[in-house]
C-alpha cells in the first residue's frame, strides 16, 4: 500500500461516525481486529495497534494487504 493511501485510509475508517470495527490484512496473512477508534496510532506510513491485553503490533504500509471494513448489522 503506498503510504498516503495507506494514513488516509486509516484516517477515514478511525474517525468514522460512527466508529465501525475493522480488520487489517498484513501480507503474512495475520490481522489485526480494531475494535476501538484509540487502539490505532498512526503516521507516516507507520502504524502501532495496542489490544486491550496490553500486547501491541507495529506495521507499516508496505506490509498491509488490504483494510477490510466489516459489514454493518442489519437492522432488524
């Protein structure tokens, strides 16, 4: 992903109203669920992701696949 799409995209999906849960896809295959809009920093291409366990995941532009926006609920 190029860099500026990549903060760009970020950007529209954490700061959506009202905040959606997302996943990252990394190259490897591994994702990383967002489940809230201040578990993400990022800048520059460079992302850190804190799980609610206290863990934290470090990517970057060049190692994302794809930003998979999960489906709304239907309402019912």
């Amino acid at each position: 992903m190029v860099a500026k799409s990549f903060d760009r995209s970020l950007r529209a999906l954490v700061r959506g109203k009202p905040f959606r849960p997302f996943t990252v896809e990394l190259v490897s295959g591994e994702r990383i669920e967002v489940r809230h809009p201040e578990a993400l920093v990022y800048r520059n291409g460079v992302a850190v992701y804190f799980s609610p366990d206290g863990d934290f995941d470090i990517f970057d532009h060049e190692g994302v696949s794809r930003l998979i926006r999960e489906a709304a609920t239907p309402s019912r």
